[in-house]
C-alpha cells in the first residue's frame, strides 16, 4: 500500500501541495522573527537615545545595561555592548532625517503583529492619524536580517544609499557578503552611467532594466594582473574567478562560454565572453579592451550581436545585447559611435589591481600556490603517521 501510494498522481501532487505550504510557513516564520527582533532593536535604540538625552545617565549607560541583560538573559545573544551600540546607531541614523520621521514608530506599543513585513494595509497610531508601511522604508528595513542592516548603516553615506541596497538586497536576494561587496565597490553611484544606446534600440521595460544594470566602471580588482596584460590572459583570469566576476558584473548573469565560437560564412570568430542575462531573457556579449576605446570596436561587436541572433538566440529570446568593456573611454566619442548603431551596445569601463612587472615576475602563480600547499599538507600528513 504505501509503494503504491508513492506511485499515484494524484497523491503526489497533494505532496508536493503540503511540502510547499510547510515550506512557506517556514519562511514566513522566519522572517516574522527576524522582524519582531528587529523593532525589538529599534526601541532599545530609541530608549538608549532618550536616556542618555533626558536622564543624562551618560556614557556608561550601554556597558552597564549590556552586563545587566546578558546576567538576565545568559541564553541570549544579541545584548553585547557592541551591539547595544548598533542598535543606538540604526535608530539614530533614520530618525533624525526629516523626510522619514512619519514612517517611524516612535513607541514600541506601536509595534505589533500587523508591522510584518508580509502585511500590507494600514496600522492605526492614534485617532486621527495613520500611516501605510507596506509602502515605506520601514517595512522593509525588517525585512532583512539584522547583519545586513549593520553593514548597510555601517558603511553606508545616507538614507536614500541606504534605502537602495535594501531594496536590491530584498530584490535579489543576497547574502551578506554580496551586500558588502556590492557597498564596497559603489554599486550605487556606478550603476547606469555607461553610455548606451538602449534607449532607441530596445523596447521600453527592457531598456529601462538593461541601463539600470550596466555599470561605470567595473570593479575587476579581485584581479592582481601585470600592466600589460593581454587581453585573452584578462579573460582567463575573470572566468578563473568566475565566483567573484559574476557578482563584479551583477545579479542575472549566466555564463555560457569564453572565446565562445561562431561560424559565420566560411569564417570562424571567436567572442571573449557570452552569457544569458535570466532577467532581460537575452544573451549578452562582453567584448574586452585592454586600450582606450575605439570607434571600430563598435562595428566589431555589432557585428557579433547580429550573428548571436542569428545563429544562437531562438525565438523565445530577447534581443541580445552587447558590452564594451575598456581601459579609458571619451564618453562623446563613444555616443557619437553609437549614433546609428541599430543593436542594443553598453560601453564601460573596467579596472584591475595593477602589479608591476618586476613585482609580478617573483610572485608565485595560483598553480605553484596551490601546489606548495599539497606539498605541504603531505609532509603534515607524513610526520603525523611516523
């Protein structure tokens, strides 16, 4: 009975029905903790700053109130004095701006069930007044995890930065350490500026996502390469680190080969890299410069763009776009390039960590690295037995 069971259809489309709901619960639970700690936080905050303002208890107030709670809560983390500290700060640093003061819940009766994030509608503050979080910061603020707040708050300029990397945190679902990487490398004030012509080449939600994801410029320093690197040593390196060239070039980016072949006529052409963008449902060509840009660079990968569609793309595929990626650019000679180019093309730039040629010549490569490690790891292993 029970082989049989797992055989029949419709029980096991009733099974996976249940896997999915529990799977749900489970997540919404999750994020219901996490958004009870996180306004938990906020009024420890709030009471931290109204404290050492009103009752002048002074500096001592968070390593007194850190060493009373940790006693009174031996099981819990969260109470350290650093993170008391956090928690003065994240209040600190959305409260005292103007624009987002109403969005704030000043008291923590406030507070309740109906402030979680999968919520939506209005929660009363008083008679006469309320306020809609499910459009506003707030409700997304406790929609990510506490570390990530801390990195944002952190490392972060202001509230409209901060607001932008909650939002592509939550849109993107990113890990902590691809939060960091992506403050660290200024996703914020280099997205977009490339100069395209996606704007008279591609329709309009296709263009507006295509601009919103390239980037000038394109932070490669995970790269420790000579000053005269060829081109093709630059594209092993990057597919070499693929782990950390793909959040470089942001979410959606689907490798699909290097030095990748096409058979155009009785010739054969090679484009440096293709990948499928699983958000714009196209291809997408990065062609990579070693030199400042050139006008002729754009006839080339145009000419890559057309043969992708041709040969590769089907027909549930968008138009496929095409990336210049050089050293320096003159962004008028590029727009001008650009001018009657009908193919979607983005041009940026790209740097590396640039190490002197006699500096590179006595660095061990990763091989030797990798290498000597073995060998070490065997003498270990050799020692340990005798």
């Amino acid at each position: 009975m029970e082989a049989s069971l797992k055989l029949n259809p419709e029980y096991k489309s009733w099974l996976t029905d249940i896997k999915s709901r529990i799977r749900q619960c489970q997540i919404k639970a999750t994020l219901s903790v996490n958004s009870q700690m996180i306004m938990l936080y906020w009024d420890m905050g709030r009471q931290i700053v109204e404290k050492q303002e009103r009752a002048k208890w002074g500096s001592r107030l968070i390593e007194q109130l850190s060493k009373d709670l940790i006693d009174e809560f031996p099981g819990m983390t969260g109470f350290s004095r650093t993170n008391l500290f956090r928690m003065k700060r994240f209040y600190q640093f959305y409260s005292t701006v103007e624009q987002y003061k109403k969005y704030v819940p000043p008291h923590p009766q406030q507070m309740d069930d109906a402030f979680i994030p999968q919520v939506v509608g209005q929660m009363q503050v008083d008679k006469n007044q309320s306020y809609d979080y499910s459009e506003h910061f707030f409700s997304k603020v406790i929609s990510i995890p506490w570390g990530h707040n801390v990195c944002i708050i952190e490392q972060v300029k202001d509230v409209d930065q901060a607001l932008f990397y909650i939002h592509q945190t939550i849109e993107n679902n990113w890990s902590r350490a691809v939060l960091v990487y992506q403050i660290e490398t200024n996703l914020y004030d280099n997205r977009g500026k490339a100069i395209t012509n996606f704007n008279i080449t591609l329709p309009a939600p296709q263009s507006d996502l295509a601009t919103e994801l390239m980037r000038d410029p394109y932070n490669f320093d995970f790269l420790c390469l000579s000053k005269k690197v060829k081109e093709t040593e630059l594209e092993k390196a990057l597919v070499q680190h693929i782990s950390q060239f793909l959040p470089a070039l942001g979410i959606g980016f689907a490798y699909m080969g290097r030095q990748f072949l096409l058979k155009v006529g009785s010739k054969d052409y090679r484009i440096d890299l293709l990948f499928y963008h699983t958000r714009l449902k196209c291809y997408v060509i990065i062609e990579l410069k070693i030199r400042e840009f050139e006008p002729e660079f754009v006839g080339k990968l145009n000419f890559y763009i057309t043969a992708v569609n041709e040969l590769v793309k089907d027909e549930y595929d968008k138009q496929t776009i095409g990336m210049l990626l050089c050293r320096n650019k003159d962004n008028y000679e590029v727009g001008f390039s650009l001018k009657d180019i009908n193919n979607p093309i983005g041009v940026s730039t790209f740097h590396y960590t640039e190490l002197a040629d006699d500096i590179k010549a006595v660095l061990p490569s990763a091989e030797e690295l990798q290498s000597e490690l073995i060998n070490f790891e065997r003498e270990l292993k050799n020692a340990y037995i005798k």
